[in-house]
C-alpha cells in the first residue's frame, strides 16, 4: 500500500509539470491567412489588429525574388487609395492559428444615382434612340437592381503614394513589422509592387497562459508521496524488527537447545587468567548482565550474577571437618528401628501381625532392676537391660526410691489420689548410676519426679 501511495504521488506531480511544460498551450497566439491571395493587395479591418493584445507582429511572406511592403494607415485612406482596386480582406481570426478573410471584388453604389440614371436614359425620342434608350435603360435596371459595381485592378503600386502611410516596412521575400496596435482604427497593407500577388500575412500575438493544475498537483503529489515513503519507512522499520526479534527467538531457543545439551558440564576450564576475552565471551557476559543471568569466567572460573562477582561459599577448617561414617557406623549408631510398624503395602492382617510381634508385653512394662543389674540407658523402655561387664557392676551402685513413700510436704490432704495413681500406674523408675559420687543427685532427682506424680 505504502508503494502504490509513493506512485500516484510521483504520477500527480508528473501530470502537473507535463500540464505546466508539455502540455501547456503557447504563450503566443500566431495566426496566418489559409491560402496565399490571389489578389494584388491584403487589407486587415478595423480592430483585427488588437484582437488578442495590443502588441502585434505583422509578417507578410511572398515571392523570395520579390520586395514584399507593410503599410500602415488609418482605414479611410487605405479605402480611398485603392478605390476601384479588388482586395483581400482580413476580417478576425478562425482560430487561434488561421486568420479569416474574404476576397473584395465588387462595390456597391446608391439607389438614387442608379434612379437618375435610368430617368435620363429612357427620355430618348427616335425609334432607334429608343431601342437604344430601352437596352441602356434594362442594363441600368440590372445595376441598380444590385447595387454594386465590379472591381478592376490598375495595378498600382502603393509605395507612390507615400504621404499616405503612417508606418513602412520593406524586406526581400518576406518582411516583419511590431506594432502598437491600441488604435483601433489603424490597418496593415500588404502589397509587392502592386503588379503581382500579395504576399500571405500573419499575425501574432502575446497572450497569458494560466497553468491551473500546477501548484494543486505539486501539493497533492507532495503530500501522497510524502505518506507513501513514511508509510514505506514504517513497514521496513516494522520489518526490521520482525527479523531482529525472530533472530533473537532462534538465539535464544539455540541457546537453551545448547543449555539442555550441556546440562550436565560443570565449571569449564580455567585458562590463563591473563588473557583478554574473546568477542564470543565479550557478548556472552554482556548478554548474562542485561537478562540477569549469571556468567562463569573462563580465565578464572569465578561466578558473575548481574555483573557483580559472587561470594565464595564458606567452608569449614581442616580441623573441624568430621570424617564420614561408613555404612556400618552410621547403621549402629541410628540404633534400633521404631515407630508405627506400618509398612506401606501390605495387608491389614500382615501389619497386625508385624505390630504385636514390635509390642511391649503388658504383664510387666517396667521392671525393677536389682543392685546386681543395672538398667541399660540405651535400651528401650520397658525392656530389661542387658548385663554388663564385671567391673562395671561391681563399681555401679543403684538405688530405688518409691515416690508413693517419699516424704513430701503437704502431701497428707492428697493422699488417696497419689494412692489412685500408685493403684493405676504400679510403675517404679529407675536410674542407673555410674559414679558414687552422684548417688545424692540422683536422690534428689528421683524425690522431684516423685513430687510430679504425686
């Protein structure tokens, strides 16, 4: 669209120069009779010459051998000079390239003059007089009946008469003559030597040309192609970034394509850290700091977020790093399982199953251990603990305290429920110890929890 607009643009303006150059009419109007007169002279009426302008260029065109003359006068003494002459006469224009004329050839008189003429001619008394009487008086009749009288020439030649003419002008072939032409009552004659032809006359004229069409279609074509070539601009900016933009797509779609393939390398190679950076890397850390993305230096495999250098990691000291447990190790010291017994699965008679054999037994869930065998700390609630060696037992003191016989204060308004809850618990604890030296901590510890219960 945006092209076929730039070219009615250029078409309107093109029309508009051709109507103002090509096509523009002449600023001169140039007019000329249509034949070469077969008469001795060439008379323009009164006015033809300041038809068009009052400038006028006259040009009479003849024989190359013969002297061809311009006359200028007023009409009525060019009527009398040629008198009986026949003549060409100019009466307007045709057109704006051919001039009218019309041959003068005969001249009309009166009526009275042809009336007295036939009076006198008829007064005639003898018979022979009177038949002449009566064919002179027929032939005046005829005159008279028309008017006119045909025109012979005498062939003279108008340069005789030279008091005459208020302007001349004479040329071999042809001659031309500018004159002011606001009178209208001034003529042209043109003649040769009056014996032979006249010379063909034309006239011309000045004459404003308007050119209408110009400045309207210079403005319209203007602005037509004006919109066309920013309607053009547009698409190819519009076009510019479609292909920026698919660039970028096929960029990053290739990028992410080469990001999959690569998932799984790590930090690439560090090389000299010294060295500049390639174009490739140069675009690679200006594209990762406008998106935001981080960027790893080749040279020296430190990470880069935003443009800004990451912080190292913080790592442990040699000395307080711990050594990592085999499986074996890690197994005995998470201890024994526990925990619901429910093994995601199976059926409900299998996880019964599993839960009872996990069960404590309800006859005895705690047991009184006795100074011979320590409880194991170790060891789950309510199992018995396994023996120890020798020289532990020997050097472990145990001691029970019953927290229903522990004297405690204020504790005679309240004892039927401490007898409720010995009655239902029937629970005892104990508490291994193994240094004597703690035996009294231990007894304090005991009479606390024996106060919580109560």
């Amino acid at each position: 669209m945006s092209a076929i607009t730039a070219l009615v643009g250029l078409i309107v303006i093109a029309l508009a120069v051709c109507s103002a150059t090509v096509w523009r009419p002449s600023s001169t109007a140039e007019a000329a009779l249509a034949t070469t007169p077969d008469q001795h002279y060439v008379v323009t009426e009164p006015g033809v010459l300041g038809l068009v302008d009052s400038d006028v260029t006259i040009k009479a065109t003849g024989s190359q051998k013969e002297d061809v003359t311009l006359y200028v006068a007023r009409s009525s003494d060019v009527q009398a000079w040629l008198e009986d002459d026949p003549y060409v006469s100019v009466t307007g224009l045709s057109s704006w390239t051919q001039l009218d004329s019309t041959d003068v050839t005969k001249r009309c008189e009166e009526a009275s003059s042809t009336a007295s003429a036939s009076g006198s001619a008829s007064a005639t008394p003898s018979a022979t007089a009177s038949a002449k009487a009566s064919a002179s008086a027929s032939a005046t009749a005829t005159t008279a009946a028309e008017g006119c009288t045909a025109l012979k020439a005498t062939d003279a030649d108008p340069a005789d008469s030279a008091d005459l003419w208020l302007a001349t002008k004479t040329g071999k072939g042809s001659v031309s003559l500018e004159l002011d032409a606001t009178d209208p009552d001034l003529v042209v004659l043109a003649a040769t030597d009056g014996s032979s032809d006249a010379p063909r006359l034309s006239l011309t004229w000045p004459r404003n040309v308007s050119t209408p069409w110009l400045l309207p279609g210079l403005v319209v074509g203007g602005l037509l192609l004006l919109v066309g070539v920013f309607m053009l601009l547009m698409d190819l900016q519009a076009r510019r970034e479609d292909e920026q933009r698919r660039a970028a797509a096929a960029e990053r779609a290739a990028r992410l394509s080469s990001a999959d393939a690569t998932s799984t390398a790590g930090i690439p190679a560090v090389g000299d850290p010294d060295r500049p950076l390639s174009r490739r890397e140069k675009r690679d850390k200006e594209r990762a700091e406008k998106a935001g993305e981080e960027w790893i230096d080749p040279r020296t495999g430190r990470v880069y977020l935003a443009g800004v250098e990451a912080p190292d990691v913080p790592t442990a000291p040699a000395s307080e790093q711990v050594e990592a447990l085999s499986d074996e190790a890690a197994e005995a010291s998470v201890g024994a399982a526990q925990g619901a017994a429910v093994v995601p699965g199976l059926d409900e008679a299998t996880v019964a199953a599993h839960r009872a054999a996990r069960e404590l037994e309800d006859d005895e869930p705690f047991a009184i251990a006795s100074d011979d065998e320590p409880a194991d700390a170790d060891a789950p609630a309510g199992s018995a603990a396994a023996p120890e060696p020798a020289e532990r037992t020997a050097s472990a003191e145990t001691t029970v305290i019953d927290p229903v016989e522990a004297p405690v204060p204020g504790a005679e308004s309240e004892e039927p429920e401490t007898a409720e809850h010995a009655a239902d618990d029937d629970t005892t604890e104990t508490e291994p110890v193994e240094d004597a030296g703690t035996e009294a901590d231990a007894e304090d510890s005991e009479t606390h929890d024996g106060e919580e219960d109560a």
